[in-house]
C-alpha cells in the first residue's frame, strides 16, 4: 500500500528527526532515536496488512 511505498522517505524523515531531536551530532544517538520511528513504521504497515487480511476472510463473497 501507500505506506509500504512511502519507506524509504519515512527512513530518511526518521533519521532527520533524529537529527533535530539530539541534542549532538553524533550519528550513533541520530541512530538510536530513529531505531524505534523505523520499528514503530514496519510494525504499522504489518498490523495494518493483518488486519485487511482478516477483514477480507470474514467477509462473504459477492456472486
């Protein structure tokens, strides 16, 4: 879907933040703010896939 697409902008929009957010520049700390931006993205996308999947078992089909 659109967020799947969206990946490689939200891993470069994370690791800005993580800029914006330390308050170095080392790129270690960058790293470990947008660790968690980046697993809390890919666990989005996963529970939203999930979720439509079974959205459409329990649906009946149309004939």
């Amino acid at each position: 879907g659109f967020f799947a697409r969206q990946r490689r902008a939200w891993i470069v929009i994370s690791f800005v933040l993580g800029a914006v957010i330390t308050p170095t520049f080392d790129p270690i700390n960058q790293s470990m703010v947008a660790g968690p931006f980046i697993v809390l993205y890919e666990l989005g996308i996963l529970l939203s896939r999930l979720a439509a999947r079974k959205s459409r078992r329990r649906r009946p089909a149309v004939s």
